[in-house]
C-alpha cells in the first residue's frame, strides 16, 4: 500500500515552523509513521462540530490530532501539540 501525504493545518504548520529542529525531527517521525499507517486508531478520538472524527496519538512528546482522507490519500494534519 502506498503512504499516505501530509496535509497540514495552517496552525498545525505555524506550530511545526516555530519549533526547534529537535521537536520538528520527533513530529515528522511520528507523521511519517502515521501516513503509512493511516487506518491506526489513535489514543483517543474526537469529534468535531461537522461530525468528522479526529484520531488523536500522543507519542515521544508529541501530541498529533489528525484523520485519513481516504478518497486523496491525505493525512489531515489539524493540530500539534507538546507534552513535554
């Protein structure tokens, strides 16, 4: 199966921007992961106000809320987080 592509939120891509290369290598660690990955239910899950479902992964310190589209073959990158 091919990977699936990063598609970043425009907070989520201000987040990754402002971080230092230490925390930018663990998130595009944790998204290369995830986009091959895509079906992986996350550690929680989230509904937002359309009714579209948000994984939610909390690994190495970063906290990644995204979905699969399926129909592009995208990973929607909505939020990043720290937890450290």
């Amino acid at each position: 199966m091919r990977a699936y592509e990063p598609a970043y939120s425009q907070d989520a891509l201000e987040v990754l921007l402002a971080a230092d290369s230490r925390q930018r290598s663990r998130v595009r660690a944790l998204v290369r992961q995830m986009c091959r990955t895509p079906s992986r239910p996350g550690d929680y899950q989230a509904q937002d106000k359309d009714g579209q479902r948000w994984e939610i992964v909390l690994m190495d310190g970063v906290i990644l809320t995204y979905r699969a589209d399926d129909a592009v073959r995208e990973l929607r990158i909505a939020t990043i987080e720290w937890a450290d």
